[in-house]
C-alpha cells in the first residue's frame, strides 16, 4: 500500500508512519495541505489519510483541489477534533471515514487494510 500521511504535529505525524511501515505500507509524509497537494497525482497514491485541521490549506481543502485537479479516485481518511463535515460533502469528496481525535491507531491500521481488502459481490 502506498498511503500519503498529511499533519502539522510532526510527532504524531512520526507515529502513525513508523506503524503504517512496520505493517508493510510505503509512506509519504507531508506536514501540511500546501505539501501534500505539490505530492498528490492521481494513481499515486492507494490511500491518503490527512489532518482536518491544518495551517494554510486544511484538510477539506486539500481534498477538494485534489478532486478538482482530476483526483477522483484515491480513498482519502480524516482526523479530527471536531465534527467539520457533513456525510453528504463526505461522500461526495470520496472521504471514506473520518477519524475523532484521540482515535487508535490500531483502528486506523484496521481501516485502511479493509481499503485493500478485495471487494466481494
């Protein structure tokens, strides 16, 4: 899995690489909305897991200009401290889930391994 990993805490931003690799996951790091749009292509990434709240460019924003940008595609997973979105602006983006802070990393990992899961009829 190639997963693309935006948020201003660098500590945690740290965290959640190292446990996204130790289970296989090649991972790109950005620390804020500006960085990661100048990283995300179509067909780059498998999954993009981002901060809500950023300096800048947050991270609805960064979703939007990806999707604008001709990204309509690659999975994208939130994190928040507040509930920023409705479900239907979160379908509508792609936004398959988001994440309240604190959350568990391991529910992460969970989540973003049912992204690769095979589909089933």
């Amino acid at each position: 899995m190639r997963l693309l990993i935006v948020d201003d805490e660098g500590a945690l931003r740290e965290i959640l690489a190292e446990e996204f690799e130790s289970h296989g996951a090649i991972v790109t790091s950005a620390g804020d909305g500006r960085a990661a749009l100048e990283l995300w292509r179509p067909d780059r990434f498998d999954a993009v897991l981002s901060d809500m709240r950023m300096p800048e460019i947050d991270g609805l924003t960064l979703v939007r200009r990806a999707r604008a940008a001709g990204d309509l595609r690659t999975p994208v997973l939130l994190c928040s401290g507040y509930n920023d979105i409705d479900d239907e602006e979160r379908r509508k983006l792609g936004i398959v889930e988001v994440f309240a802070k604190p959350f568990k990393v391991s529910e992460l990992l969970a989540r973003v391994a049912q992204l690769r899961a095979p589909k089933r009829d």
